[in-house]
C-alpha cells in the first residue's frame, strides 16, 4: 500500500453521512458504530460519529484534490445537492481563485467544509 493521509470528519448520523456521500460515488468501506470509512476511486474519507457537532459552528474542513473537477462536481450536483451560500448541505460553484486554482466547495449536513481543487 501506498503511503497516504485521510481526512477523519466528523458525522452526527453515520448511516445520513453514508447516503449522502453515497449518493455521488463514494462506497462504505468500514464501519462499526462509531467509525465509517467511505472510498470513491483513490479518494477517501473517515467519520467519526460526534453527535453533538453544530453544523452552524463546525469548523471541520478538509481538501479533496482532483484531476477532474467538473466530474466531481457534476456528480454532487446530480445527487440533488444545491448551490447556494446557506443552509447544509450546500455546493459553490468552482472558479479560479487568486491563487491561480480552479476550486469548488461542498458543504455537507454536518457542517464541514470540503474544498475541491482541480490539480493542473
């Protein structure tokens, strides 16, 4: 196995947390009743169950780094979830920001923040 990091976020419901993000791709690879790991492709992300996160306050966040920015997008967008820039889950739509990257954003039912970065 290569080496890698993983994201832990965290999840007030773990089955919400899987449809959700099942709902554009990623699989349940594990799960026991306070951990849930889910995989679409190479990407991965775990879950810890926090019952008491506040979406409103969470300041939880991590990046996803893409090849393709507009296949991933796409697919959330597909599963329903709004662009807006309020209320959760919510998507923003990607542009090039200062920094010269093409970056989107998903918000999900828990409050935490992916940001999605397409890799030049």
């Amino acid at each position: 196995m290569a080496d890698r990091t993983v994201p832990n976020l965290p999840s007030r419901d773990l089955d919400r947390t899987a449809v959700f993000y099942g709902s554009f791709g990623f699989v349940e690879q594990y799960r026991d009743g306070r951990w849930l790991i889910l995989q679409r492709g190479p990407l991965g992300l775990e879950f810890f169950l926090h019952v008491d996160v506040d979406p409103y306050s969470s300041g939880f966040q991590c990046t996803v780094r893409v090849a393709d920015l507009d296949e991933l997008w796409g697919a959330i967008r597909n599963a329903a979830v709004p662009v807006a820039t309020v209320g959760f889950p919510r998507l923003h739509e990607p542009r090039v920001e200062a920094s010269g990257l093409r970056i989107g954003y998903l918000v999900d039912q828990d409050g935490t923040q992916l940001t999605l970065i397409e890799e030049a």
